[in-house]
C-alpha cells in the first residue's frame, strides 16, 4: 500500500468558533493532529482545507496544506478535491482521513485503520472501541458499530446507528469516524447521492453500505476526544499538558 493522510478541516462550527486554531499548550488544534498523523508514519500527511488561515497555521509549523473548495458537504468530499490537487498521478491507493478535531488520536489508532486493507475486498476500514460507559449505551450521539466478528479485534461491518444495537447479551461498540479509503472506492463513493439509511441516521457511511461496499474494523482501546464544545477543549488541554520530563 501507499498510504497519503489527509486530515480535512474548516472553520464551521458554531459551538467552538475559530476551533482548528484554538490554542493546546502553544500550538493551533490542528497542528496537534498533523503531528499525531505524522507519528504514525504510515505516509505523507496533509491538511485539506478552504480556510487560508489553516492553511497558513499549518504550514508555519512545518506542514503540508492544500486548499480546497467552500462547497463541500463533508470530510470525504474534501479529501477528494485534495488528493486530486496533491496526486493528480495516482500514486497513492490508500487515503488515510483523519478528522482535524482529534487532537487526542493515537498514533496505534491510525495504524490500526490501514491493518483490513490488506484483504482485497474490503473497500475501506474504520475504527471501534467497546462500551463501558452505560449512558453511552443509549447516548445517540454515540455511534454504535453492528457487525461480525473475523478474529483478531477486525469485525466486518453491517451497519451503523445511533440507537442502543444489537439487542441481548454481549458488547456494544462506539463507532470511531476514522477512515483508511480505497482510492477507487472514494471516487465512487463521493459520486453517489446521499443514500435514504444515512439521511435518516445522519450517519454518512451507510451511504458506502447501502452501496454494497465492504466496511471492516479494528478495535482500539479507546475512543479518542472529539473537541466540540469549551469544555472538551478544557479537557483536551488537560490530556495533553505536558508532563515533567518532555522535551521543550
């Protein structure tokens, strides 16, 4: 595989303004994710974005940013427009999409993503993380992951929803929005209308399964923190304060 990491970003929130550059401890959000794609070193790292101050912070601090369009309906979109502009060749045969508000993602977890791409069919790969929490259980927020078990923490997917699935006895799994794509599959699947199960769930992947594409997953140990609000940015500033002994 030729991986490329692609970490999509715009200034749209309205719970958090201005969110990718919020500060962590002297370093704009974003700039936290591109360091954690980067120590993952699974292959080139960019950010896709339609804001020239991202682009700017990023690039300030050593990284590669690529400019997108201001019409873009979602992270999948965005990487496509970039991994056109930065690979126009098809060097590439694998994306990478890490979301610009992970500032907590491991390096293992990004890994992780690429590990069901060796199988042929499998058309993109995701991450999830067991339920320990009982308000996650029926929290819809929380994503859960419905699917098979393969052996070795992989499940093969069969659908995604926001209520508390599958009924009886066994684990639930929180569905973590990492993606490692196919590039073919990509293409595909930013040229299909959004699907009837993904705008009733407001859940974009189920547009790739009502396709008929292969989801599979690996577990991770964790959900990372997805900065949202003030208070995840507090929390996340407190996870990632650095500890006696780090380098300056």
């Amino acid at each position: 595989m030729r991986p490329l990491v692609l970490i999509p970003a715009r200034l749209a929130s309205t719970r958090l303004p201005d969110k990718p550059l919020l500060d962590i401890h002297g370093l704009p959000m974003i700039v936290h994710v591109l360091r954690r794609a980067q120590e993952a070193d699974v292959g080139e790292v960019a950010v896709a974005t339609d804001t020239p101050a991202i682009a700017e912070a990023v690039r300030a601090h050593g990284g590669t940013a690529v400019m997108t369009g201001t019409h873009h309906a979602s992270g999948s979109d965005r990487i496509f427009e970039a991994l056109g502009t930065l690979d126009p060749d098809g060097r590439h045969d694998v994306l990478v999409n890490v979301q610009g508000d992970l500032p907590t993602i491991s390096r293992a977890a990004i890994r992780a993503s690429l590990r069901p791409m060796a199988e042929p069919a499998v058309a993109l790969a995701t991450l999830i993380a067991e339920i320990h929490d009982a308000a996650d259980r029926t929290a819809p927020q929380v994503v859960k992951f419905v699917g098979t078990a393969l052996g070795g923490g992989r499940h093969r997917a069969l659908y995604f929803t926001r209520a508390t699935a599958p009924t009886g006895e066994g684990p639930l799994w929180h569905h973590i929005g990492l993606y490692a794509w196919r590039r073919e599959a990509l293409a595909r699947f930013v040229a299909l209308p959004p699907s009837p199960l993904e705008l009733r769930e407001k859940l974009e992947q189920l547009r790739a399964l009502e396709a008929g594409m292969r989801i599979d997953a690996m577990e991770v140990a964790e959900v990372p923190l997805g900065v949202d609000t003030p208070a995840d940015l507090e929390k996340a500033r407190r996870m990632l304060a650095p500890r006696p002994g780090d380098a300056a």
